[in-house]
C-alpha cells in the first residue's frame, strides 16, 4: 500500500507539441519556469523549438501588422 510519489523531475516528462508551442510562447514573453526550460533541454529536440519558434514569432508579426492597419484605418475614416 506505501506508493512511492511519482516524480515529476523534467527527465520524466515527455515534450509534446502543446508544450512546444508554449515554451515558445513564453520564450517570446521572456517568462520560463526553470523547471520547463531544463525539461526542453534535456528531453525536447531542437528543431521542434525552433520551428514552433519562428511560427510564434510570424504570428506575433502579423498580428501586430494587422492591429496597426486597423487602428490607420479607423483613424483615416475618423478624420
């Protein structure tokens, strides 16, 4: 009946695309637990980080893109 506690040392966690997806999101914020940034490095493959890295930040360029055409635009119609 005495279970040991499972261990949630990074080594035992897998890296799945969610959690890619939000080290990069974080990454892009400059927030990161160091718990999550030394599972990454020990069990995440660089290339996945760097594709959900580059995909991030283009997103976060056009939504920006987007906001400024849309704040130009409703200034001009405003005027």
């Amino acid at each position: 009946m005495d279970k040991a506690p499972k261990s949630t040392t990074p080594a035992n966690e897998t890296v799945t695309s969610w959690t890619v997806f939000k080290s990069a999101l974080a990454g892009l914020a400059g927030v990161q637990k160091r718990s999550n940034l030394e599972r990454d490095f020990q069990s995440g493959k660089f290339w996945h980080f760097f594709i959900a890295g580059a995909v991030v930040t283009v997103l976060f360029m056009v939504v920006v893109w987007l906001l400024v055409q849309w704040v130009l635009s409703s200034a001009a119609s405003g005027v």
